[in-house]
C-alpha cells in the first residue's frame, strides 16, 4: 500500500491522543483522589502505577502476537478497549475503598493491570503501524506527531475532566472515567478504520508475509540474538532511566534548595515540558538548510540529545551552590534536550523493528517497549531513594542532589556511547521539506 501523508499520520496520531486521555487519568487524577479525598498513604497509588509499568513487561508478547496475526489493528483497538476497560473498574474500585477497603484493593490491583496490558497491546501495535505505513524520511516528524498529539490528550483531558469533577464524587469520577474511556475508544476505531492493508500471507517472502509460527520463547531468543536489537535494549533502559530518575526530585529540590513555592515548582514543570517540546520540534525540522545532511541524521540528535541531557544535569549538580544559578533557563535547555533524543529514538526504533531476521516488528517494539517501561516504573523510585539515601548519609541537602543528578549525567553519557555505535538509517536531506510545513499545507488544503 502507498506510504500515509500526513492526515494519514495525523489520524493514527489520535490514537495517542485516545491513549493519553485515559492514562492521565489513571496516573495523575486517581493518584490525587486517593491521596487527598480519601487520604490514603501516597505508597498505595504509587504501588498500583508501578504495578502498570510491570505489567508493560508483557509488551513484547504482545508484539508477537501481532505479528502472528499478521495484523496490528485488532491490538489497537482491542488493547484500547482493555486500557478503557481498566480504568473503568479502576474509578469503581476508588468508590469501594472507603466501605469495603480489601474488596476495593483488591479491584484496584485488577484494574491497574488491565491497564498495564492495554497501553502495552495499543501503543506497541500503533508503533509498528506507524513504522509501516509511514515513509522512512517522515518517521522523525511522525514521532514528534504522534507525542505531541498524547500531550494534547494530557492537557484537554485534565482540563476538562478538572472541571467535571467538581464537586467532588465518587459517582462523577466512574461518570468521567466512563466517558472519556467510550470517547477514546470510538476515536480509535474511527482513526484506524481502513490504515491497514488486507491480511499479510502467511508464506514467507514478501515484504510484509507473516513470521512462521515458532514458539514465544525461541522468538525472542532470536531477536535477542541481533546485536542491533539487544544493544539499541540496552540503550532505551539506560537512557529512559536517566530521562525519568529527574521526574519526582526536580520539583523538591527547586523547592528545598532554591526555595521555590509550590506554584513556583508547578511551572518549573511547565517550563520543562516547554524544553521537551522544543526539542521535539527541532528534530522534525531537521534536515534543510545549511548542514541538513548533518542534522538529518537520527544518530546526530540521539547521542547530542543524551550529551546536552548530561550537561543539563550536571548543571543542575552545581546549581544548589551557586546563588545566582539561572535554575528556569537550566530546565528548559533540559527538557529541550531530553525532548531531541528521546523523539529521535522513537524515529529510530520505528525503522530499527523492520530490520534483522524475520518478520518480527512487533517483537521488536515490544521489547524496546518493555523495556522503556521497567526504566519509567524504577526512575521515580529509584530517584527518591536515592536522595533520601544520600541526604541521610551526607547530611547535605545540596551535596545529595548534586550526586543524584551527577549519576543521572553518567548514564546520558554511557547511553550517548551506545548510541553512536547503533546501526541507524543515514542522514536524509528531505525530512524538514516533508515534515511540519509540509504538514501544514496539506491540511490547510482539507
């Protein structure tokens, strides 16, 4: 079939929007209730949202079975179903904990698993659909794209479901959760309806047959057997490590060393998300102009992405002992860095999962997906942990924070090694030329 343009990439897009939507959700509104409205210890949440991230380990079974199928869309929308599904029974179980605390726990550890499974079967599957119906050159425009248009599903959810909420009750957030989980699922099935071509063969061969039939296990043991696939593994740990160790310190330590308010802090966060965006737009504008062929190249952004992430932090490191320390401008130039490597990579990795022995792009993904999920689900415990340790052991708050994000800075770098030896397409010469001005004119048309 011929390669999507950009209302093509745009409609998958909100299926990361739907996806996002219900997510946010689940991690950020639910975590509050349970938190403020019915005052239960912060662990509980924060258990039950690793335990999503834990059950993201099933990603790259889920990516196989895709590719057995022979087709993505049934784990698009059935994974959406699930992640809807979840989140459902997850606003049930928050009405039954305050009258039925082991009942409601116990709906609760369901739910978050259906929520792990349908964000791994969805955004796993949406990934290699992606990757194969988007042309190689636009693939770095995609992926800035597709995690844009997630953002998007962040903000307006919160904003709108913020206002559904109040006054406050368990009735209205089942009503809301309800909602937005029907909203998101017809999306969905309307952005994917007609995206996939007819059923791949299953006969070995053609460009898009179908893998034989081999057990889960000797797959993956396969796959895991391509020194592409394991150390481009090993690197998403490594660097998403790094990327999400930050999340829950910075905003602290904004506020213990720099004194920052709790309004102060909140849009330290806003400016970092305005870095990360920035970053995102750099990269899908890469490759016109002067040293295009340079700036093109994936390989480029995703070990300078790492390299700037590490300067970030180390300036951060010597931030707390330097008065005058520019902390705002240090974020932003953070975030837009973290936001360059970490959107190249998923152009990368999207054109990466093609390539090896095999028809096993799901595999592929979901390995790589698995694994950028363990690192998110050990960042925010292990940066914690971390401080708190290295608080009580040198009795300096300053010195403490300065050697979490100084190994934080270790890791961009040894993850910036790994990257420069991944085996990455080329550098194109026609990526900004089709990228988001091209994508501006083509909806200006509709």
């Amino acid at each position: 079939m011929k390669p999507q343009g950009w209302p093509g990439i745009v409609r998958l897009g909100l299926v990361q929007t739907a996806l996002g939507a219900i997510v946010i959700l689940t991690t950020s509104t639910m975590n509050r209730v349970m938190v403020v409205e019915l005052a239960m210890p912060a662990t509980i949440p924060g258990v039950l949202v690793g335990l999503h991230y834990a059950i993201q380990m099933l990603r790259p079974r889920l990516g196989y079975g895709s590719d057995v199928g022979g087709r993505r869309t049934p784990w698009i929308v059935g994974g959406m179903a699930i992640l809807g599904a979840g989140a459902v029974l997850a606003a049930l179980a928050i009405a039954l904990l305050p009258s039925m605390p082991i009942g409601g726990t116990l709906l609760a550890v369901l739910a978050f698993c259906a929520i792990g499974i349908g964000v791994g079967a969805s955004g796993t599957t949406l990934l290699v659909l992606l990757a194969q119906r988007v042309a190689e050159e636009r693939r770095p425009a995609a992926a800035t794209i597709t995690w844009m248009m997630m953002i998007c599903g962040f903000v307006v959810t919160a904003a709108i479901a913020g206002k559904l909420l109040d006054p406050y009750s368990s009735a209205r957030l089942v009503a809301v959760t309800a909602s937005v989980a029907v909203v998101a699922f017809v999306i969905t099935a309307a952005a994917v309806w007609g995206m996939e071509g007819p059923r791949a063969p299953s006969t070995a061969g053609g460009a898009s047959a179908r893998p034989t039939s081999v057990p889960f296990l000797t797959a993956l043991a396969q796959v895991w057997s391509e020194p592409a696939a394991r150390r481009f593994t090993v690197f998403v740990f490594l660097s998403m490590l790094a990327y999400s160790l930050q999340d829950l310190i910075l905003e602290p330590y904004a506020g213990l060393v720099f004194g920052f308010t709790p309004g102060e802090s909140t849009q330290l966060a806003s400016v970092q998300h305005g870095g990360v965006l920035l970053g995102m737009i750099c990269v899908a504008l890469s490759g016109s102009g002067i040293g295009g062929r340079i700036l093109g190249s994936m390989r480029v952004w995703i070990v300078g992405g790492c390299l700037a992430s590490a300067l970030g932090l180390f300036g951060l490191a010597v931030s707390g002992f330097i008065p005058s320390w520019p902390l705002r401008t240090n974020v932003f130039a953070l975030g837009a860095a973290n936001g360059a490597f970490a959107v190249a990579a998923i152009g990368s990795m999207m054109t990466l999962a093609g390539q090896g022995t095999g028809h096993r792009q799901g595999l592929r993904m979901g390995l790589w997906g698995a694994s950028q999920a363990i690192a998110f689900g050990l960042g925010g415990v292990l940066g914690t942990f971390a401080t708190d340790i290295a608080r009580w052991l040198l009795n300096s708050t300053e010195i403490a924070y300065a050697t979490v994000f100084g190994g934080e800075a270790v890791l961009f770098v040894v993850s910036a090694a790994i990257a420069a030896r991944l085996a990455l397409p080329a550098a194109r010469t026609r990526i900004v030329r089709r990228s988001l001005p091209g994508l501006l004119t083509a909806l200006a048309r509709r």
